[in-house]
C-alpha cells in the first residue's frame, strides 16, 4: 500500500448538497478499489484559476490523502476523468 496525496479542482458553481455528493463520489471511488481516506478536506474556497478550465474561470480546491495499492490507481483516476464537475485532477505519490 502506497500514501497519494490528490488535489481536485472542482465547479465553482455547485450547490452545498452537490459538493457533499461529489466528496462521498470521490472517497468511494478509493475505498471501491482497496484504498482508504485518511484526510479530505477543502483546501481553498472558490479561488481564481490562471487560465479557464472547460470554460470556468474559478474553481474549488480539495484536497484528499489516501492510501492505496499501486495498481488502483490508473482505476482511480479514470472514474475521476468521468465525473464533470472535476475540472482537473493530480495525484502525487509521497514517500
């Protein structure tokens, strides 16, 4: 088992209940593949983008740290390329 870090930019322009749903979508695509949460939280509130990300020009910051197997994660990140209210995803392998 390894330890990710991931960082989420999310639709700036979702409703509370939405972003809770999105949050639980994002934990059980990691637990459904042998993988467990440690943190998640939001990182930053509705923070100015650079450039616009599929027309959006500001996005909410998550940040999430989990372990999982190595295999997992190509799994992982395609449910999360699947999902449209993620604007962008990076996940980080730590030591």
């Amino acid at each position: 088992m390894n330890k990710y870090e991931t960082m989420f930019i999310v639709k700036p322009d979702l409703a509370d209940a939405d972003k809770k749903a999105l949050f639980v979508q994002i934990s059980e695509a990691i637990t459904k593949n042998n993988g467990s949460v440690s943190t998640a939280n939001i990182w930053s509130e509705k923070k100015r983008l650079y450039f616009p990300i599929k027309k959006h020009r500001e996005g909410v910051y998550y940040l999430l740290n989990f372990t999982a197997p190595a295999e997992a994660i190509e799994k992982i990140r395609h449910t999360y390329t699947l999902n449209e209210n993620i604007l962008r995803v990076l996940i980080i392998k730590l030591n």
